[in-house]
C-alpha cells in the first residue's frame, strides 16, 4: 500500500505491506521504492516491510540545499514516528547504506539493527569526487539517459547481465523516472559525506553485511577495512555484483529473515 506523509511541508511516498517486526528498505542511487518492489513483497509474508522514496525521487518532493544524507534519514524517521513503530531493522542498499548510516548516528534507538547491503561506510575518495563532479556536469549536458543505462547494466555481475535482461530494463526505466534535480542532489549527497566508520565501531545494535563477490563498486579489501562492532554478521553472495536483492534473491531473503529472527528473539 502507498502512503504519503508530510515532513517540512514536502511530500515523502513510501509502501508499507505486512505485520510483524519492522523492516525498512532503503533504495540506492538511481533507484527508488520500486527498486525493492518484489523483495519486499516476499520479505512482506513474515515482516512490516517499509520502501520509502528518498527525497528527490519516486513521488518524494525534493528539499532546497543544502543536501545532506542527514537529511535523508531525518525523512525515514519521519515515517517510523507516522507508523508509531519504536524499533526498525534498516537496510540500506548502496547509497541507501550511507543513509542508515545517518540515521544510526542520530537515531540509534529507533534501531532494533541496522544492515548494510552492497554499501560501504567510507567517504568518497578525491577521485570519486571528481567523478560524481563530471555526471552531474553530463546530466545538466543533457545526457542523463546513457548514464541511467549504463549504471542499470553495471550494478549487475557481468555473467548474469543476459539472465537478468528483463530487470535491467526495469531498472533503467526506474532510474530514468527520477528528475535530474533529484539525482544531482543524490550525488552532491554522496561527494559530500563524511567517514562513518565510527559509527559502526560504537553500533549498539545488531549489524549485518552484505557484499557481493563480483560487485565492482565496492573493493575486495573492505572487509579488512571496516570498524566491524562486536555483534556482526558477514554474508558473501558468491555470484552477484551490487544486486544481490534481485541477482540472488531467495538467498538474500533466507539472510534478511534469519537475522530479523536473531535480533526479534
């Protein structure tokens, strides 16, 4: 079911289906809701599954600048005091773990755990910098569509791009629905973040990982990188790239649900 709540006098969409613990899934860049539309509705059959649209896309109104993924969660929490629910498992994909990440450090104790997916609690490095930089400069030049298509096709293992034609399609639809304000906002929100790996080190909750084997965004050598907290949960999807929700879904659902069971005992 959609619903829409005001936060600051703009417009944040979101679906919220099922009953049990509370899930929150939270899309990446270029993504929105719908991203997680056939993920959450199976996720749904045992948990209250939330997708909300990020701020800038999907139905959600963008806000004026400055941008800041602080901000992003502030829209989350929004949403959780809406629903009247106290404690959330937060699952961010990709930019969506950056969000988590903000909300972890500001709203701690509306977690009951917090999952990264596909993501990463560093800041952009001066390359990547650059690099959010020169997309902005080729979306405000008109060439936004190559770029939703590329990106839709990157995000998968090459391997599985031709099993998964149909969902890169989709995705390429999904990313190209969403205004260029809000996808330059993403990106100035992205370049301008700070580390958050502290944040991990002092996590008082239950946290899981999740990365793909052949994900080409997020490097090898991660996990000798992070600040892991004491209670953590290290799962490797052994052939996906940055989709595992849709490159392997039924396994990442299995680890999705096992944890929601750990921390719900």
């Amino acid at each position: 079911m959609k619903k829409q709540i005001y936060n600051n006098n703009l417009k944040i969409n979101y679906t919220i289906e099922g009953s049990g613990s509370a899930v929150v899934l939270v899309h990446g860049f270029l993504e929105t809701s719908e991203t997680w539309k056939d993920f959450g509705k199976e996720l749904s059959q045992n948990h209250l599954v939330i997708s909300p649209d990020l701020p800038g896309h999907g139905e959600s109104e963008l806000y004026k600048e400055p941008y800041s993924m602080c901000k992003y969660a502030e829209s989350i929490y929004a949403i959780i005091k809406a629903e009247n629910i106290s404690k959330v498992l937060l699952a961010g994909h990709s930019m969506g773990g950056y969000v988590a990440l903000a909300f972890a450090e500001n709203y701690m104790f509306s977690l009951s755990g917090l999952c990264l997916f596909h993501s990463s609690p560093f800041a952009d490095s001066e390359e990547k910098k650059k690099a959010r930089d020169e997309t902005i400069s080729r979306i405000e030049r008109g060439n936004k569509h190559l770029i939703c298509s590329n990106h839709a096709k990157a995000v998968f293992a090459d391997e599985n791009i031709p099993k998964f034609k149909n969902e890169i399609e989709r995705g390429k639809k999904i990313a190209n629905s969403i205004p260029n304000a809000g996808i330059i906002a993403s990106l100035k929100t992205m370049k301008g973040r700070i580390d958050r790996n502290d944040i991990l080190e002092t996590l008082i909750v239950p946290f899981l990982y999740i990365k793909g084997k052949k994900d080409r965004f997020i490097s090898e050598d991660i996990l000798q990188r992070i600040n892991f907290p004491e209670d953590t949960t290290i799962e490797i999807l052994e052939n996906s790239g940055h989709m595992g929700m849709i490159e392997e879904k039924e396994k990442s659902l299995k680890i999705i649900n096992d944890f929601c069971n750990k921390i719900n005992r």
